[in-house]
C-alpha cells in the first residue's frame, strides 16, 4: 500500500485518518500499510479496508478542495 500511495505519504496526517476514519490508531494504520499485523504477521488490508481508505482519502480530497475555495 506503501508504494502506492507514495506521492502523498509525507503530505498526510495519517494518525487523523487512523483515528477519524477508522477508529484506530495510528500504529494500526501504519502496520497495515508496511502489510503487517501487530504481532509481526502478514496483515495486509482487506478488501473492505482498502476501500474504506479510498473512500477517506476521497472525502479528505473533498475537504481540502473546499477550504481552497473558500481562500
């Protein structure tokens, strides 16, 4: 998942989408996308978590273009 969401990786404040969108912290997030569990397992996302990460980082996309245009 890492490589995939390169480009944005430093830009993302990904303890907020944890948290906010997931109900997780943020080491959860990070594990999953290193492809990890907390136990040092394989602990890729499942289908339903990749989707609901694409559909925050759609929602957050929709937030930022907001307050763009309201500057």
């Amino acid at each position: 998942m890492k490589t995939k969401l390169n480009d944005i990786l430093l830009s993302i404040t990904w303890r907020d989408i944890a948290n906010r969108y997931f109900g997780k912290s943020s080491s959860w997030l990070y594990h999953k996308m290193d492809g990890i569990d907390g136990n040092g397992g394989k602990g890729e996302f499942s289908a339903e978590e990749a989707k609901q990460l694409q559909a925050a980082l759609y929602d957050l996309s929709d937030r930022i273009r907001a307050a763009a245009d309201r500057i």
